[in-house]
C-alpha cells in the first residue's frame, strides 16, 4: 500500500512556517519582555510614591518617579508626571512611551501609570 508524504508526516513546508514562527515570538519575547519587567517596577515606584506623598510634597515625588525611571533606562520626562492633590487623595499619572525596534519597523509602546491613594 503506498502512501503520499503529506501522510507519513514529511511536510517540509509545515515544519519550515512553525520554525519560522517560532524565531518571531522568540525575537519579539526578547524585545517585549524586559521593557515589561521594568514599566511593572516603575508603576510600584508610583505606588509607593503616592503611598508616602502625605509627608513629601510634588517635587519630591516626582523625583523619585523620574529618578527610578532615569536607573530603568526608561524616557520619562518632568512633563510626563502628573500630580494632583486633594483635601484627602494624591493622584499620579505617568504616560510615556517606549520605542521598541524590531527588524524592519518600530513599534511605540504606550505606558500609563495611574494611583490614587488617601493622604494621610
């Protein structure tokens, strides 16, 4: 009885698209996931900021903010970090984007950081 190859599972075409696929998500894994990693670290910088904003004012706060992000490599400006205080809540929003190069294109990943925490 013969078979043709697609049967016995000699598919060159199949096995060439998966590989191919898969040096795509491993290149994009390598890219994407450290720039993840620390946009995660700087929004607990901005939670912990706005825990401890009712003995700090904005400046220091928002240094601290610019200062963590500056050691994280990442492109935050002054402007970039809103702070507004209430009679009782702090509010910080931090929106920035990071530029991620990929072979061919770059992609502009967009990152906004929002807290609003009681001051105490």
């Amino acid at each position: 009885m013969s078979r043709n190859r697609s049967q016995r599972g000699e598919g060159r075409l199949g096995c060439l698209f998966g590989l191919v696929l898969l040096v795509v998500a491993g290149v994009a894994a390598y890219r994407l996931i450290p720039i993840k990693v620390k946009a995660a670290d700087l929004r607990d910088t901005v939670m912990d900021e706005a825990r401890s904003a009712g003995r700090n004012d904005d400046g220091r706060v928002r240094g601290a903010i610019l200062k963590h992000a500056k050691e994280l490599e990442l492109p935050v400006t002054p402007e970039q970090v809103k702070i507004k205080r209430g009679n009782a809540y702090i509010t910080i929003d931090v929106e920035y984007t990071v530029p991620v190069e990929f072979p061919g294109f770059t992609y502009d990943w967009k990152f906004h950081h929002h807290t609003e925490n009681p001051l105490f």
